[in-house]
C-alpha cells in the first residue's frame, strides 16, 4: 500500500504533465547543486545549453554516476579494436532479427517500446513494492513513485524512477500498478546509488555495494535516451542497446549475466561496447537534430548491448507516457544511415575499460 500525505485532487492522467513538471524543477534544484564546474565526481554536470540574454539558464541535466565511471568516460580515439569485429557487426547486421541492419529507436512515432522516465520527490507516495525476484533491493520497502507514473504499455512493463534526494535510480520491469488497492508491484528491480561509479556490487568493482538488483548488471541511467539530454544538445555517457539477433549467453563487464542464448561463435556477449567510428563525420550525414545529438554521444561514449530483443534497437525515454506528449520528432530508422557495418562502427575489445572507475 502507499503511504503519502493525503489525496491527490486531479485524476491520475490530467496530472501526469503538472507533476512531471513540478518534480522535475524540485529535482533539478537537487541536482544543480550538486554539480561542480570541473565534474568531480558528482552526480550531475554543467552540460545545459547555453541561454539568450536576459534569460534564465535552466539546471543541466541530471548525470549519474562519477565523472571516471565506465558509463561516463569518452572512449579514447585509440581504444583497444575487438580482433573478431568483422565477424560480430556481420552477425549484428544480417543474422535473425537484424531488421534493416542498423540500429532503430525505440519510443518514437507510435512505437511503444521507450522507457517511460519519472523523478521522485517530497510530497510523493512511499510505496512497498512487491517484487517478484530472488534479489529485491531493501529501498523497494519504500519507494516513492510520482502520481499518474505508468510502466511502459508493452511486455516489460519497463520504467526508470530518479529519487535525487534519495541519492538514487531504480529500473523497474513488469512494473504494474493496482489502482484499487494503491499499490505497485514488479517483477524486477535494480537500484543503483547516483553517486557511485553505477557498477553492480556483483562486478566486485562497485564503490557502493548497495547497488543490486535483477537487471544483470544495467542500470536505470543509461537504459534509454532521455529527453531533457537531447533538449540540452549534449549526452555525456555511454547508452545501452538491445541486440536484434540473438545475443551470447557470455557476458563481459560490466555485466554479471546475460539473457541471451546463442552459443554461435559470432554472436556478441552482452556487455561488449561498440561506438561510431571517430572518423565518421556525423554533420555531414543530415541528421535531424535529436538523432545528432544521440549520435554524437555513440561517437564519444559509445553503446554497449546489456539486452535481447526483436530487433536491435535503443530506447528513447517514452515522453507519450511520462510527459503526456510524444516530444521526440525523427522516425525509427533515422540512424540507419549508419548501419552496423566496419565503415561505420568499431567494436571494442571485450571487457575493455575506458578508465579505472
């Protein structure tokens, strides 16, 4: 059951954009002032885009995770190649489920598959929820999740939660909320603590070992494209894709297990880590400008693969829920003027870490 302070007067969904709002300005507050102008270490950083004169320059979004983290360090132009590269985009773009052989978007135009995106704050219900898991994060027991929040309308039921004042995110999948009874209930749950280096506590590598949960070792920040990132014109880390073709039961770091079930020699394990070529000249590519802004991101930081799907895909956050609105303007296909092919794509090394956080 919830625990909050009293009734909400409007109806969950005609709230759902008032209170988007209003816990977002309060989270950003949060985050503002944890950010430092040289990015030391703190949750968050100084990326927003710069304002006209005269106005107010809004808080930069939200970063999580230390500045050296492996999600959020820009992969050097000199990154250890993976000597098996050919092989692994070949199977990435042409075997079973591969699709048009690029990497498509998930959550724009009618497409159902995003990661609906809600920040927590004071004055929102404290919820038990019931976690069908073996792992079940102790903060589960008092989550508190904004009104009219919805897990995404497919068979995940995915959602990412940010309590910045709680100091962390939490993924939730199979999420489902029971209005009658005012409770929550999913059927996995990570939490990962927003001032660490976001690393699972089974990698053995963690600096917060309260960082568990069901999701192999992702985390809730780098599940999907969010689009106060992309409104600001800067992503600052790494973003986790799903592959089409079906990906290795292997795993490498920073994952501790794989959903995947392929023992062929070419498919790739979860965790490897790919990026755009640094050669590749994205502004020459006619790229709308939210797909320029993400692709920029897969030059500097990269994608890794932390999931399998129907096809090879990564997740925009799904603003149709979230925000009330589909705020995301590019097709699917609006990176597939990059296939998954050696002119466009490097593989890196497996378990390769860019810095030592």
């Amino acid at each position: 059951m919830g625990r909050g302070s009293g009734p909400r007067w409007l109806p969950r969904h005609r709230s759902r954009t008032v209170r988007f709002l209003t816990t977002w300005a309060a989270c950003c507050l949060v985050a503002a002032a944890c950010t430092t102008a040289d990015r030391s270490g703190d949750a968050g950083s100084e990326s927003a885009a710069p304002s006209s004169e005269g106005e107010t320059a809004a808080p930069p979004p939200l970063r999580a995770f230390t500045a050296d983290s492996w999600w959020n360090t820009p992969v050097p132009r000199d990154a250890p190649i993976h000597p098996e590269e050919r092989d692994l985009l070949q199977y990435l773009s042409t075997g079973r489920e591969s699709g048009d052989g690029c990497l498509r978007l998930a959550g724009t135009e009618d497409n159902k598959w995003g990661q609906p995106v809600y920040w927590a704050t004071d004055g929102d219900t404290e919820y038990d929820v019931r976690v069908d898991a073996p792992i079940v994060p102790p903060e589960m027991a008092s989550l508190r999740i904004p009104e009219g929040a919805e897990a995404a309308d497919n068979n995940d039921g995915s959602m990412s939660i940010f309590d910045v004042e709680r100091g962390y995110t939490v993924a939730l999948t199979e999420a489902e909320y029971d209005s009658a009874a005012d409770s929550w209930s999913a059927g996995g749950a990570t939490v990962t603590y927003l001032d660490s280096n976001g690393l699972h506590a089974r990698t053995g590598h963690a600096s917060d070992d309260r960082n568990l949960g069901t999701h192999r070792g992702n985390n809730a920040a780098v599940m999907m494209a969010r689009i106060d990132e992309v409104e600001a014109g800067r992503i600052e880390h790494v973003l986790k894709i799903a592959s089409g073709p079906e990906a290795s039961k292997r795993f490498v770091f920073p994952m501790v297990a794989s959903d995947g079930d392929s023992r062929a020699a070419d498919a790739p394990p979860q965790g490897l880590r790919l990026r755009i070529k640094p050669s590749v000249e994205l502004d020459e590519l006619e790229l709308d400008r939210q797909t320029l802004v993400i692709a920029r991101a897969m030059q500097e930081y990269g994608v890794y693969i932390g999931d399998s799907g129907s096809v090879t895909t990564l997740k925009l956050e799904d603003t149709r829920i979230s925000r009330g609105e589909q705020l995301w303007n590019m097709a699917p296909t609006a990176l597939c003027g990059l296939p998954l092919t050696p002119e466009f794509w490097d593989v890196l090394a497996e378990g390769y870490r860019p810095s030592p956080g």
